[in-house]
C-alpha cells in the first residue's frame, strides 16, 4: 500500500527570485505556536528581486496571481508537511488591459538578471496603489481582509476547524514604504490610500481542485497522482477517503463554526470564493480551504432559518466538490480496469461515503433503496438535523 507522502509536494516550471527585508510591524495569529518555528522567514516582507539591494534570497512558486510559495522554507503540522505561502508579493498579470502598463514596470521592480544555466525565473511582478475591492492595494494585501485571514485562523486547532482544513496564516506584515514608495503612487482609476501588507500561510502543496495553479486535480488527475506518488489502487482508495471527507467538511463550514449572536447564531460561510479554485490539495487528498478573508460570519434567525443556511451553503459548493469526487472515482476504475455506467458508479460511491465521513461528528449517512442521504448535525441545542440527499440510486 502505498504511504501518504509527509509533504509538502510542489510541480512547477519557473520559480521567482524574492528578498527579504525587515516588516515594518507583524501581527502574528494568537495560535502561531502551534505551527513550529519558521526562523527563515520571521519578521520578514518578501519583495521582488530588483525592489532592493540588500536583504536575503529566496527562490519562490509563483502561486495564483499575487502569491509566491517557498518550498525550501517548511514545517510539520499534524505530521503533516506545509511550505510557508506568502500573499501579497506583487500581481503577475495587470488589472486593466492586455499588457502592464509602463509605470507598472518601471515603478519599482524589475526582472532580475539571470545566469546562462540558471533555474528559469519567471517575469517581473507588480505592485500598485490601485485598489482591489475597497480594502487592498492590487498586488499586496490590506489590513482589513489580513487581519481577518488571521481571525479564522484562531479558531483552529492546527490547520483543522472541526474537521475543515485551512491554510493557516501566520503573520500580516507590513511593507516598509521605501522601497515601494513610487508603486505605492500608481493606479488605474481608484487608490488605495492605506498601508501594504502581506500575509504568510502555510500550504500543503501549490495543486489545486480546478483553477488557479499550473497543474489541477480536475484538469490533469493522473498527472497529480504521479507528483503525489500515489500508484496502487490501495494509495487511491486511501486519498479518496480523505478527499470526501475534507470535502464533506468543508460543505458544512458553518454548522462547524457556529456560535451565539445577537439574533440567534453565526457561522461561517463563503463570500466570492469558491472550492475549485480557493482550495489545495494535500498529497493525501486533504482538501485545505486557502483564501480565508473570504469566509464571512453569517446569521441563522428570522431572516434566514438555520436549515436554508446549511442547505445552501451546501448545494452552493456541492458540484466543485462532486467534480473531484467523479474524477477520482474514473482514476480508480481505469486503475482497475473496469468501465462501469453511471449507475453502478452511483452505488460504489456510497459506501465510501459511509466510510470516509464515519468518525465525523457533525455529520452522518443514511442510505435506503432510494439513495445516500446526509444528516448534518448541530452541537448546540435547539435545532433539528437536517437532511440532505447526497446520491440518487432510483
């Protein structure tokens, strides 16, 4: 049987050249400890080579649009592996048009010179006052989505909430203005006028479900099982295990986080975010949730009653999920050598639903003739389960 690799686990083509200069301030999260010593990046804001003269070399992965991952600069969690991510380096691609704007470039960074020989770096980043959604300046990060990022991150334990996986972030560090100071003047239509931040977060490997990474489980499975070293069919079954369960979790984030508040509870749920691009995958198949300023407090009460809450939460993100679930369930028939209809695939996933969410607290199965139901559970008083059809059989 193969062994679930410790992590973490990167495929990329380029890597970036970054300094490292001394933050302005660090907020670190009031669970930090929990995530082992990272001495090579503490304290630290990492700027594009060509920003500065001085301060250490890191080679990164370009990650999504405005994060780089250090795969050099790891910890273990859990027993598990993660490379610290850091948001907020300087965007890839501009905001407006279809090429960078001069004063982009020219602001302050450049693409570093490269050796005959050297590891492919990829081009120049930039940083810009423009401002992304009302509280970020394009290509860094804002106090405001930082520091919630570091909210959501305290109410776990390790990198779990109660069984959903996160992307821990560790620090919101401010930018020194020098070397910055003539990209902090630049925009398109609307600035930004507050500080540039940066976030650093823990990721288990830079592949994700659909979008967003050079390499996705949904778009290139076989190719994400060989990186992750997953070859015999007991591997497979042992990483869609995780998979669903990961999954199932993160389908019921908010009856996970639910808490009193003024007008009856809370709990937390996805804001313009979503599964297929917001989430890693871990090398054992764990689903790890990365974009944490997207997860907003909603109320279950008057207004909206705490069933719709987690039905909807629950079909919102069903299909990103299922999509995972069907490309893994196809790996592991070719791997086996059968070609089954759709309905037998139904009825072989069920038991691994069973199975994968059995010592799950907030959820269980039930399965009848007709189908796989979930029945999702609350651990505070006063409300019923709720009853969620899963896989039809008839």
């Amino acid at each position: 049987m193969d062994l679930p690799p410790v992590g973490p686990v990167f495929h990329y083509r380029s890597r970036e050249s970054f300094v490292g200069v001394a933050a302005v301030d660090v907020v670190s999260s009031s669970n930090r400890a929990a995530y082992g010593e990272i001495p090579e990046t503490t304290g630290l804001v990492l700027l594009p080579d060509g920003g500065v003269d001085e301060g250490k070399r890191f080679l990164g992965v370009p990650d999504d649009n405005r994060s780089a991952i250090l795969p050099d600069v790891v910890t273990l969690v859990a027993g598990r592996g993660y490379a610290v991510s850091v948001k907020g380096v300087g965007a890839r691609t501009p905001l407006y048009g279809s090429t960078p704007l001069d004063f982009v470039f020219d602001s302050d960074f450049g693409a570093p010179a490269q050796a005959p020989g050297q590891t492919k770096l990829a081009t120049a980043r930039m940083m810009t006052a423009e401002s992304w959604f009302g509280e970020s300046p394009y290509g860094a990060q804002g106090v405001v989505p930082g520091s919630h990022a570091i909210s959501v991150t305290q109410l776990a334990e390790g990198c779990s909430i109660n069984g959903f996986h996160i992307c821990p972030v560790l620090a919101l560090s401010e930018i020194p203005a020098d070397p910055i100071r003539r990209a902090s003047s630049k925009f398109w239509y609307r600035r930004h006028r507050g500080k540039f931040f940066q976030e650093q977060r823990l990721v288990p490997s830079n592949i994700r479900l659909y979008h967003q990474s050079e390499t996705t489980l949904g778009q290139h499975p076989n190719q994400v099982l060989r990186i992750f070293g997953i070859e015999s069919r007991e591997g497979l079954d042992a990483f869609v295990d995780r998979f669903i369960a990961s999954g199932v979790a993160a389908l019921t984030v908010f009856v996970r986080t639910m808490r009193r508040c003024p007008g009856g509870v809370e709990g937390l749920n996805y804001e313009n975010v979503w599964l297929d691009k917001d989430c890693v995958v871990a090398p054992d198949g764990t689903l790890h949730f990365a974009d944490l300023e997207g997860l907003d407090w909603v109320v279950a009460g008057r207004e909206r009653s705490f069933e719709e809450r987690v039905r909807e939460q629950f079909d919102r993100n069903f299909y990103e999920f299922m999509y995972g679930v069907d490309v893994l369930a196809r790996e592991s028939e070719r791997l086996a050598g059968r070609s089954p209809t759709q309905a037998e695939r139904r009825a072989t996933l069920v038991p691994r639903f069973e199975l994968a969410v059995e010592g799950d607290s907030f959820v269980r199965t039930e399965v009848s003739s007709a189908g796989l139901d979930l029945i999702v559970k609350s651990h505070m008083g006063g409300f019923s389960d709720v009853t969620i059809p899963v896989m039809d059989l008839e």
